[in-house]
C-alpha cells in the first residue's frame, strides 16, 4: 500500500522546524504592517493619504452630512500629536490645502477641525520653519482672526501661542512677520471686548501674552521693540482686555451690582488666567507707561478683583509659580502707577502677607514631609514628579510669594500720606505686630533702596497710636531728626 506524504507543515523531514516557519510568517506580516506605517507610529500612511484625498474633493459639502469623514478627521487631528505624523503630513504639503479649503468654506466645524490639526503639528520645529520661510501661509493663517466662530478661533489663538512660546529665539524673528497682518491689534481687542465665550477670551489672553513675551524678551533688537508697542499699546487693546477680564471675573455683588463671582469655582486655569492679564499690564506699564494715563483705575480693578480672591486661604494655598508670578506682577504695576491708593487693596495684600508669614513660621520640616507622604502612601520622589507635571510649576517656595507680597506694599505706600495709611489701617483693623515684622524684612531684602526708611518709618507712625509715635524717636522720619 502506498503511504500517503504528509503536509508540508507536518512533515519531519521539511527543511524548517514549525517553530521557525511559524516567526518567519509572523514576521512577514510585521513587515507588511510596517510597510504601512507612518514613521515608528502604528498610523497607517494609506489612512491618512485617503484621508486628505477626500479633503481635496470635499467643495462645499457640510461636515455634518458625513459624520464618518469628520470622525476620521478627527482621527487624523488626534494622530497629529505624533511629531512622525506631522512630518508625513508636511511632506504632502497640507498646509495650502487646509488654507485654501478653509478660505473657500462656510463649514465652520471643518475650518475648526483643520485650525487644530494645524496647531497640534506646531509641536514640530519643521512647522515653525515652514511659517516662517513662507511667511504669507501664517499672513493668510492670522487673516482668519476675523471670523466670528468662537471655536474656529480658539484653534487659531491656541496655534499661535504656540508658536511664539515654542520657537527657537535665534532661529525665528516673528514681529517681521505679524507686522503683515492687517489690523492684528485691533482684531484682537475686538475679540476681548465683545466674546462672551470664556475658552476664547482665555485663549486670546494667552495668545496677547506670548505675543508679548516673545517681543519683549526673545526680540533683542530695542528698535523693533519700540516699534512692537508703536503698533501693540492702543487704548482699543487695553480696553478690550479690561472687558475681557470682567467677562471672566465679574467684580463683587457690592461693586458690580450683581451677584458677583463665586470664589470657591476657582481653578488652577483661572489662576492662571488671571497671571497672563497681569502680566500683559504689567509689560505694557513698564514699556508704554504713558498709555495707562486714562486707565490707572481700571487697572487698579484688576488688581482689587485678584486679591479680593487671594485673600481666601483656599485660593492662596497651596502656592504656585502662578501666585508667584502674579504677585511680581502688582509689584511692578504698583511701582509704575505710583500716587494710586485703593483701601481694599492695601488690606487685603497686608492680610495676603500675614497668612503667607504666618505659613513660613509654620513650614513643616522635612521628617514632617517624608512622615506625611508615608502616610498618604507616597514618596518623596513621587510628591516631586506631581509638582514636576502640575499646571505650568507645582507648588512653589512660599518665602518668594511672601517677599513679592512685600514689595507691592512698599511700592503701593511709598507716595501715599501716612493719613490715608492710617485709615486703611484703621479700616481693616490690621495689627501692629505684622508691620512691624513687614518693616524688619523689607529693611533685610531691600537694603538701598532710597525711600526704604523713610516708607517704612511711615508705615510704622501710621499703624501706632500718635502719641506713640511721637514720643518714640526711634520712629521719626528723617526729615524730624534733622
């Protein structure tokens, strides 16, 4: 009888063993995913090829009559925070696509969809290369600000901050190229002034700031720097920012008239929100000091609304570079709006500073810190890694936001009458001893400034009974002495 062969693949005489044919077959297919694959991502090259092909042929055709082909660009905005991604795309020259689709449409959802693939593939060094070579694609781009689509232009706000805030210094002089665009000042304070949409008004916030930022710190060059705050410092813009700041911050119900702002709603981004308008005024103070001539009070608003809320130990606590960073920022507003005094303001700092001192007196140690982490079942490297990815710094030194704090007081008394001192006192029953500790430290930090007795030989007549005050020479101003 003849004996049957047995298949190939159970057959001890093939030239492979089954374990070998079997990774030779898995690697065959491995490389024909890879074929496919974009980079060292697992998105497929064929996907998104399909995809901008169906783009080009999309004419005027709504998004919302195809709800698959928004999912899959909406697919492809996810894919682009791949820098792989990003690169493959710019290799098909997208960008005049998505520009020249978006001009041409009424779609908003798809002119908003393509503004975020656009922003997400500003992680990549090649896109700001691409602007900036071709600077008539970021003209064209910033032409958009004046459409009237809040999303549309919260992913236009969020690709130019972007940009700014992540671009080589050396490599990339932006002013050269907004000084392209037609009206950018004004279309900006437009949109401050008249959203009621918060995501846009904080996304243009931030897109003010990294403008400012990268002009006033990355652009060397002090004469374009002038000419930056030629074009930039209008009173349309501070105007807009005011309005702005009131759309997300509305006063309290005794000033605005309404019921105010619930201070317990506050987060991490409004703190940080508020940080990016300050520090807008703050840069426009110390460089275009002349345009805040008609608006010392409105910026004296901002300022009361920040503390009004810092003042509540669960807004101040726990600190951040936010904090920080805000309170740097009334200082030197403070010292460029000089002859200004609001009561609330000057209390509720001198409360700010006393429960920041009083944190200091009570900073746990570090055994304390290593017991409370094991407590909590963590470690300090873990605490460390938290801080490291909280929002824009974690939790910051105390003693630099108590020595800010500080400062904007000395700043804020320094022109003002010991009278209205005292009253402010008076009114918000501050206590002697916390001027007195001020006074120690301000002598410590700010040795040589020139008014520094003289500010805080006032601060101490005001803050103690009269009588006191004269009869103690260690306490007389300079000019008594003499």
């Amino acid at each position: 009888m003849e004996q049957k062969s047995l298949p190939e693949e159970h057959n001890p005489s093939s030239k492979e063993p089954p374990e070998e044919e079997d990774e030779a077959k898995i690697q065959e297919k491995l490389q024909t995913l890879k074929g496919d694959r974009i980079g060292e991502t697992m998105y497929s090259e064929r996907f998104v090829l399909s995809t901008i092909l169906k783009l080009s042929k999309q004419g005027n055709r709504l998004l919302e009559e195809d709800e698959e082909f928004e999912h899959d660009l909406c697919n492809l905005w996810d894919m682009t925070i791949e820098p792989d991604v990003v690169r493959f795309l710019l290799e098909q020259d997208v960008i005049e696509l998505f520009l020249a689709l978006a001009a041409n449409s009424e779609d908003y959802r798809l002119i908003e969809i393509l503004f975020g693939i656009i922003g997400n593939m500003c992680c990549v060094d090649e896109m700001h290369d691409l602007f900036y070579r071709q600077s008539n694609l970021l003209v064209t781009f910033c032409d958009f600000l004046s459409i009237s689509d809040a999303p549309v232009l919260v992913q236009l706000m969020r690709t130019l901050t972007t940009l700014f805030d992540r671009s080589d210094d050396e490599r990339y002089h932006w002013f050269g190229m907004m000084k392209k665009v037609d009206n950018l000042t004004e279309k900006l304070a437009l949109i401050l002034a008249t959203s009621t949409n918060r995501a846009l008004l904080e996304h243009t916030a931030e897109t003010v700031n990294a403008m400012i930022n990268r002009f006033t710190e990355a652009e060397v060059d002090y004469a374009q720097l002038n000419e930056f705050y030629r074009l930039f410092a209008k009173s349309c813009l501070l105007e807009g920012l005011f309005e702005a700041f009131k759309q997300l911050y509305p006063f309290t119900a005794r000033e605005s008239g309404s019921d105010g702002f619930d201070e317990d709603t506050l987060t991490l981004k409004d703190i940080k929100t508020m940080r990016r308008f300050l520090e807008i005024h703050e840069h426009f103070i110390v460089n275009a000091n002349e345009l805040y001539e008609a608006y010392v009070s409105e910026v004296d608003r901002c300022v009361h609304r920040v503390l009004s809320s810092f003042v509540k130990e669960c807004v101040l606590f726990p600190v951040t570079k936010n904090h920080v960073c805000i309170f740097v920022s009334i200082s030197n507003i403070y010292s460029g709006i000089m002859y200004h005094f609001r009561a609330e303001s000057f209390i509720y700092m001198v409360k700010i500073y006393d429960q920041l001192a009083e944190a200091l007196k009570n900073a746990p140690t570090e055994e304390q810190k290593l017991s409370r982490s094991v407590e909590n079942g963590t470690t300090m490297e873990q605490e460390d890694e938290t801080e490291d990815t909280a929002d824009d710094g974690g939790e910051f030194d105390v003693e630099t936001a108590c020595a800010e704090v500080r400062e904007a007081i000395f700043f804020l008394v320094g022109p003002i009458d010991e009278q209205i001192i005292r009253a402010a006192i008076q009114l918000g029953q501050l206590k002697e001893s916390t001027f007195e500790q001020m006074c120690r430290e301000l002598r410590e930090t700010m040795d040589g400034e020139p008014l520094l007795y003289q500010t805080c030989a006032k601060i101490l007549q005001a803050v103690r009974p009269t009588s006191v005050a004269d009869d103690d020479p260690m306490h007389q101003t300079g000019a008594e002495r003499q």
